[in-house]
C-alpha cells in the first residue's frame, strides 16, 4: 500500500513539474524531465503565448532548449504540436490579435432544412428558402457587451506585462470559472462586461502588478455555448441546438418558417412560460425593420400560431400573391405589401372576388376606398390593365416637317395641328388633305380638307378635330412617275439608272463609270414611242437613233439629250479580242504558254513553236487535256434523261463533271500528223488546251482487280495474257472479259468476244491494263431453286402428254 501511494506521488510531482516548465519554458533552467506526451492543449497554448511574448520563434528557442536539457525527440515533438492548428490558439491583448486573426469557437450545430413547396405564392415565404440568407450569427465579431454568459462558454483569459498568464477557461456547469492561483469565479447569468470587471478584481488581488497598472488583464469569449429552442407551428416543428448568439429569425430560418396554416405576422417569443415578444415578419420584408429579431435564450418557445386572414392579390401590382392581413388594415396597407401598382395597372377601381356564407359576390373599390376598406379572409383582389387606347391622340403624317403624334385638345382645327408639325414642307400637295375619322360606333370615314383655303384663314375651311384623327398631308411626289433609263454594252457599270430632266448621254456614260477598251464609235440608242391612237401603218415598236462617239473620250462633240426609259447600248468593236494561251508540257525542247497567234492554230503548229519532241518523247504518248467548259455542264442539266425523278444518275454525272473529272482528254496520233498535217487528228487547240507529251517508257502497268499491281517490262510480241500472268492474275473479283488498255496518248482499248473467242487489246509500251470489279449478283436460294425446279418438271410431264 505504502509503495503504492509512493509511485502516485512520484507521477504527481513529474506531472506538475511538467506542467510548471511549460508554464515558464524559456526561463527554467532544466527541461531535461519534460515530456511533451503529458502536456494538454491549454499548455501548449501557453508556451505558445510565452514565445509570442519574447517575440520568438519555436526555430530560435530550439538551441536554449536543447542547452537546458531538452531532449531532441521531445523538442521535436513540443515542434510539431505547436505547428498543429490545435496549439495555433489566437491570444488576443485588448482586441488585437496574436498570432492570427480573431476567431471565436461554436461546437457545430447540424439541422436537416427541408425546401417549402406547399405555398410558394404566400409572401414571406421565400425569405425561408433562400439558402444566402439564414440569418447565423456571425462568430468574428465583437463580443455583445450584453451577452449573458452561462454554462458551456468558455473565456480567454490573459495577463500580459511584468507578470503574465494565458489560459482558456470554461465555464462549469455550476456557472464558475476557475483560474489557477485565483480560484473559482461565479458569472454565470453576467453579462461578458461585468464579468470582466469581476475577474479583473479577483485576479488584482493575487497578482500585485495588475493594480499598478505594470500588468494588464484581458478577457474575452473565446468559445460560444449552444442553446436549445423549441418551434412550435413552424414546418419543420422540433427542439433546435443553435447558437446562443441567435436570433428569432435565425430559429424560424433552421425551421423553414411558419407551417402551412401558420402565421407571419403573429409568431409569438415565450420566455420563462410568459409571452416576452410578438414576431410581426412583414416588419422586415416591407421595411427591412429587424426590431423584431431579437436573441434567444436557453429554452425559449418560438410559437407559430395559424393565420387569422389571408387574402390575394392578382392581376397589374409589382409583386402578386398571397397576403396575410391584421385585423384593421385597409387595402392601402394590402397595395403597400404588393409594392404597389405596377405601370400598366387600372388604378381607379379595383375588383374584388368575396366569399359569403353561401356564395361568393364580387365588389368594386374605387380610388376614394382605399384607405378605408379593410379585406377580409379569403378576398380575391383583381388589378386589371388599363385600355389600350388613348383620350387626347392625334396624328399627322406626310409632307410636313415634324410627321408625328401629338396631344389633342378641344377646339383644335387643321391649321392648329400643321403649326405643331412645324408647318408644309415645300412639296405639300395644298389642293386637298385628308383626314382619316373613327365615328362613334369605332367605325371610320374620310373627310377632305382644302389646305389653301384652310391655311388662308377660311374657318369653314379649317375643319375642327376629333382625338383620334390621323391627318395626310399629300406630297406631289407622290403623283410623279418614277422613270428610269437604261444603259448596256461596253460600259464598266451598265444597269438601270434613274432619270433626271436634262440628263444627256455625255453625262450618263460618266454615271455609268465610263466606256471600255473595247467599245466601238457606235450607239444604239432606243425610245418607246408615246401616241394617242394607234398607228397600224407603223410597225415599230421602239424609235431607233444611231449615233457616232469617240470611243476614248466620254465627252462627245454632240451631246444627245435623253428621255424617261430610254435603253442605251454601246456597241462592242468588231475585232478586240485578248491574246490567249494554251500550254505545252512534257517531253519538247521548250515547255511553256504559247498564245495562239492564229485561229485555226493547231497541234503541230504549237508543238514545232515548242522545239519539237525530244529524244525521248513517246510519239504515242501524245495528248491534249481540254478543260470542261461551264457550257457542256449546262447542256448536261438541260437533256432529260427519262430516268424517273427519284434517279441519281445524272445527277451524279453532273458532280463528276464539277468535282472529280475537271478535263477532256483528246488522243493524238502524231505519227499520222507528220505524215499528213491535215490528219482529223491534228485538232485546232481552244485557249486553255494543254498538250501533254509523255516521256518514253518500257514499262506496263497492270492495276485494278489483279494479285499483284505491278509495272512489268515491255516485251515485244507478248500478248494482253502475258502481261496479266505476270502480276499473278486476276483475283477471285477481278472481271477479266471486260479488261481494257488505256495507251500512252489517252486512247483506251477494250477487250471484245465473238461467239468463244475472245480478242484482246494489243499491248504498247508505257501502257496500262485496268482489270474492273465483277458486278454483284444475288445467288439463286435452295427453295427458288427448289421452286424452279418444280416449274421444269411440270412443263416437261405437260410435253411428255402432249407428244404422247
């Protein structure tokens, strides 16, 4: 027994020495006993506040420590607890912050908040499921000098100067705080103020610096207590863990607000089972008033009573829906909760929808109402829009300086409105305006005004307006006809142009840009012929005049004076045509563009211009590739094909002609040229022609459905099948009775038959044998075969009977 209270003593005076070292870290001269493992959190908050007082650093403490005795494995340890967030507590010295910003502790408080779906219409009902704004207490601001302190706060407490002292110090569940060297304190049901000055008081009396001042005692509410609550009526109804720095508002946010039936404006605050405040939440949604969000308390009841009236508002207000309304507001009361009428709205009645006993009857609020008529439960107020219509409108259009809508007023006249308008324009028709009239019955008639007799002063004249007139005022551009004249030919911008009085034709040809190069001296220029009666004698349709320019100058000697309609056009020369070209490529001694000098120049002519063919030039190699010309594609589109409108045949030809074959080719046998220059073969060249002469090549290529595409050396007297058994053959899609030889000039050549025989193409060099594609044909399936059959052996047993 003896030995046993010997080891607890023993454990005891280790565990306090620790305690003190920690205390006093950088002062004590041995450290060697100290063991960080036993150390707690509030002590190493202490020497946290100790290092911060010394302006140290735990890196620049590390040598002292380790020259007083201090283990390095401890010393790392005591290291590594001071860099958790744990031993990072704030230490605060009258407000201001050590070692980080200000921060106050809340255990967390975990509420599940279900969304209200069931009146989403009821006002004040989105105030509860807006998750922006719930209302939390906000834990960085300054402790409320009112706030009451109670079982589960906990202070900071701090002596700072010649003496010092750190410590977080919670409050007992008996509402007593207990300092070390101090004692207990009782604050519970305190403010924070006084409690402050009560714990300063205490600590003067243990510590003899704090009295004069060489010390300073701070204190400050480092962690927050939870409270409970209770909602009743609300639509989520429970007990409630929040902070005690909440509010009402904040409790009926965690409780989603009031329940289906509940009120807004009633919500009672018991305290202590007495009514200690009436909640009324339209104090804040109309005026942002938060009088009524008052602090809650241990055990308070918040109690959501069902509503007395509610009513409803539709139609033009700025914010319809459902209101609940107290006893004695009026319906000006109701239209300020709307937010009032909105722009559009019908403001000198108001039709409201009641519920009687038995039925309901509708009823009409005028202006005058307002403020006396007070709704009653289940009223349906409906604001309608105003008429789309106007009681002072007038309008005026046409040849007037200012065409717009105006104000009316009784009495006015015509001349009045054209006053408004700032007056006729210049070519205001003033024989006659016209006024446009709706009747009474919203009908409409037209009434003429004279405008030189009304404008004169003549009061008959100048008829009086009705609202709603729409006034013309017409101009005599109206009547004019719009004439054009046309111009076409060698001119740089030919079209139609409009016509003005004295227009001439030096100065249309300068309109029109000016002449061409190629234009000729002549102009053709045509009339129409203008004529009462007609003229069967005189077959013209059109009067013809010729006239003789200068074509280099737009500003002729004889200057024709045009008329509306006229048709200009100016005559192309007879010989101006642009040198053109054709290209030459290939094996000859100068390859390149040559222009055609003469019409009818052809491929020899351009060929001998080249230098010839050289040394080794495929003299069947020889060819020209025409491009295809837009024209032929036209022709294409124009010939029907009698294919049926879902066919796509010519329609393919026509994407082949424009995208993939973009040239002709034409074969040329220039053997038979030499020999003969009047050969069919010796073609006149177009411009854009390009003749192609092939280098000479021993080689035949064999491409297409065969084993292998290869090019075998040409061997003279070997026949199409040689060249096909060279390459291995034709493969199991190859088509071989349909092969074909395209030569070296772009001739092709195909395989033909005769009954058994078959005849292929002869083989030149620098050729090539194309092996098609077999086409696909659908096999015959056992029961067709089955059912052919069948036919046959019908048929045969009918001959069989015949013959017999």
């Amino acid at each position: 027994m003896k030995k046993t209270v010997a080891f607890l003593f023993i454990l005891f005076v280790l565990l306090q020495s620790s305690t003190i070292i920690a205390q006093d870290l950088l002062r004590s001269n041995d450290l060697s006993t100290l063991k960080v493992d036993s150390l707690n959190d509030s002590d190493i908050a202490k020497i946290q506040a100790q290092l911060q007082s010394n302006n140290m650093t735990i890196a620049q403490a590390e040598p002292m420590a380790l020259a007083k005795g201090m283990p390095a494995s401890e010393f790392a340890k005591l290291k590594a607890r001071l860099a958790t967030p744990a031993a990072n507590t704030n230490t605060s010295i009258n407000g201001n912050t050590i070692g980080g910003e200000i921060s106050r502790k809340q255990e967390e408080i975990i509420n599940t908040k279900n969304k209200d779906h069931i009146n989403p219409l009821i006002f004040g009902s989105e105030l509860f499921d807006n998750a922006t704004l719930n209302f939390e207490p906000n834990l960085k601001l300054a402790t409320p000098v009112n706030y009451i302190l109670g079982p589960g706060d906990e202070l900071q407490v701090s002596v700072y100067g010649v003496q010092e002292f750190s410590g977080n110090i919670p409050v007992s569940v008996e509402g007593k705080v207990s300092i070390q060297n101090v004692g207990q304190i009782s604050v519970s049901g305190m403010t924070i103020e006084a409690a402050t000055q009560k714990i300063k008081g205490a600590i003067s009396r243990v510590y003899s610096t704090v009295p004069s001042g060489q010390s300073q005692v701070s204190v400050s509410l480092s962690r927050i207590r939870t409270i409970k609550i209770t909602l009743i009526g609300s639509a989520q109804p429970g007990n409630y863990s929040i902070s005690s720095l909440a509010t009402v508002y904040n409790a009926l946010f965690l409780g989603g607000g009031p329940g289906k039936n509940g009120s807004y404006r009633n919500i009672e605050l018991l305290r202590d089972n007495k009514l200690y405040r009436t909640i009324d939440i339209y104090h804040f949604l109309v005026n942002g008033d938060q009088s009524d969000n008052v602090g809650l308390k241990d055990n308070d009841v918040i109690r959501i009573p069902a509503y007395s009236q509610r009513v409803t508002v539709e139609g033009e207000v700025k914010r319809t829906g459902i209101f609940e309304m107290k006893k004695g507001e009026t319906f000006a009361d109701l239209l300020s909760f709307a937010s009032g009428f909105n722009e559009f709205a019908y403001t000198a009645s108001v039709n409201v929808l009641q519920k009687t006993a038995k039925e309901f009857k509708v009823r009409d609020i005028k202006t005058a109402e307002f403020n006396s008529y007070k709704p009653l439960s289940g009223d349906v107020f409906r604001v309608t829009k105003i008429l789309n219509r106007f009681e002072n409108r007038i309008k005026i259009e046409g040849a007037v300086f200012r065409p717009d809508t105006y104000s009316f007023y009784e009495g006015m006249r015509i001349s009045d409105l054209i006053l408004k308008a700032d007056g006729l324009k210049e070519d205001a028709y003033s024989k006659r305006a016209r006024i446009i009239r709706v009747k009474s019955d919203l009908t409409t008639e037209i009434v003429n005004v004279d405008l030189d007799s009304a404008m004169s002063g003549n009061l008959e004249a100048d008829i009086a307006l009705n609202k709603e007139d729409v006034v013309t005022v017409y101009s005599i551009l109206d009547f004019v006809e719009e004439y054009k004249v046309t111009i076409d030919g060698e001119i740089k911008s030919p079209g139609v142009y409009d016509y003005h009085e004295g227009l001439t034709l030096n100065d249309f040809l300068v309109q029109a840009g000016g002449l061409t190069g190629s234009a000729s001296k002549r102009v053709e220029i045509a009339r129409m012929i203008v004529s009462e009666q007609i003229d069967d004698a005189n077959p013209n349709k059109a009067e013809l005049f010729s006239i003789e320019i200068t074509p280099n100058n737009n500003e002729q000697a004889k200057n024709f004076e045009l008329q509306p309609f006229d048709v200009v056009n100016i005559r192309r020369m007879a010989v101006y045509e642009k040198p053109e070209m054709v290209t030459v490529s290939g094996a000859v001694n100068y390859a390149g563009k040559y222009v055609l000098a003469h019409k009818t120049d052809r491929v020899y002519d351009i060929i001998q211009r080249a230098g010839g063919l050289t040394s080794i030039a495929n003299i069947e190699g020889v060819r020209i590739k025409r491009p295809i010309q837009a024209k032929q594609i036209e022709d294409l589109q124009n010939v029907n094909l009698n294919l049926g409108k879902n066919d796509s045949i010519q329609k393919s030809l026509e994407k082949k002609l424009k995208e993939e074959v973009k040239y002709a080719t034409i074969p040329v046998d220039w053997k038979s040229i030499v020999k003969n220059q009047n050969s069919s073969t010796n073609v006149t060249l177009f411009p854009g022609d390009e003749i192609e002469v092939a280098t000479f090549n021993e080689g035949v290529k064999v491409s297409g459905n065969v084993l292998l595409t290869s090019e075998i050396p040409y061997n003279r007297g070997k026949s199409f099948g040689y060249y096909l058994n060279s390459v291995g053959g034709v493969d199991h899609k190859g088509w071989k009775k349909k092969s074909y030889i395209i030569y070296p000039n772009g001739k092709a050549a195909v395989t033909s038959s005769f009954l058994f025989f078959r005849n292929y193409p002869k083989v030149t060099p620098g050729s090539q044998i194309i092996v098609p594609e077999k086409p696909e044909v659908k096999k015959m399936s056992t029961g067709e075969f089955v059912s052919i059959a069948g036919v046959l052996a019908s048929l045969a047993g009918v001959i069989i009977a015949i013959l017999r």
